[in-house]
C-alpha cells in the first residue's frame, strides 16, 4: 500500500521557517516528479511546488517563489519543502503528492495530475 506521510508542520511567527517533509513507502518515487499543494479554509487546493525525479527542474508558484525550496533525496524516498519568510497567507493544511508514472519534467502544476497524496500537516503562521 503507497503512503505519502507529511510532517514539520506547526505554528510560526510571521518571518520565521518550517520545514515540511514527506516520506514515501509502498513503492519507491525515484522515477516520479512530487508535489507539495496547500488549501486554506474556504478555499481550493492549490499549487506550491514540483520537483523532478532527478531534483534537477523545479516549478513554483508565484507566490511563494524566492521564499519557498522544494528539495529531495530519492535513495530515502523523501521530498521536504524548505519555507523561508513565511507569510500569514500561507497558512494552509500541506499536502504531498506523488504522480504515478515516471517523467523528469516538473511543470506539474494541478492537483488531478497527482496519483498519490499525503494526509496534510497543518501549517499556521502568525502575525
């Protein structure tokens, strides 16, 4: 059975860091391009972050491009979102997401091109 397990999230000041990660078991994402999405209440899941199985394209989303990293380590099955300057805005549950076949492209950007997700971790930055 694929698991995508977040984890990292937690309450911050606005200007501070979190770093999310996602651990990956049941079969192994090396050859698949991951995702982070976040959805804040009221509103719809949307686009963070995409990373290719080599790590070597990334896409962001506009907003948090320049403050947020997405990075990964395929020998641990893992993918973390590195978050810098965190705005009050961005407070939102994070989801992981894992796309099913293999490719090293990144431009991955809506949620129904996922096949995997994760269960959220909750994310909230104070003002």
């Amino acid at each position: 059975q694929v698991q995508l397990v977040e984890s990292g999230g937690g309450l911050v000041q606005a200007g501070g860091s979190l770093r999310l990660s996602c651990a990956a078991s049941g079969r192994t994402f090396s050859s698949n391009a991951m995702g982070w999405f976040r959805q804040a209440p009221g509103k719809e899941r949307e686009f963070v972050a995409a990373i290719s199985w080599s790590g070597g394209s990334t896409y962001y989303a506009g907003s948090v491009k320049g403050r947020f990293a997405i990075s990964r380590d395929n020998a641990k099955n893992t993918v973390c979102l590195q978050m810098n300057s965190l705005k009050p805005e961005d407070t939102a549950v994070y989801y992981c997401a894992a796309r099913q076949y293999p490719s090293d492209y990144a431009g991955y950007t809506h949620h129904y091109q996922y096949d995997y997700w994760g269960q959220g971790t909750q994310v909230t930055v104070a003002s």
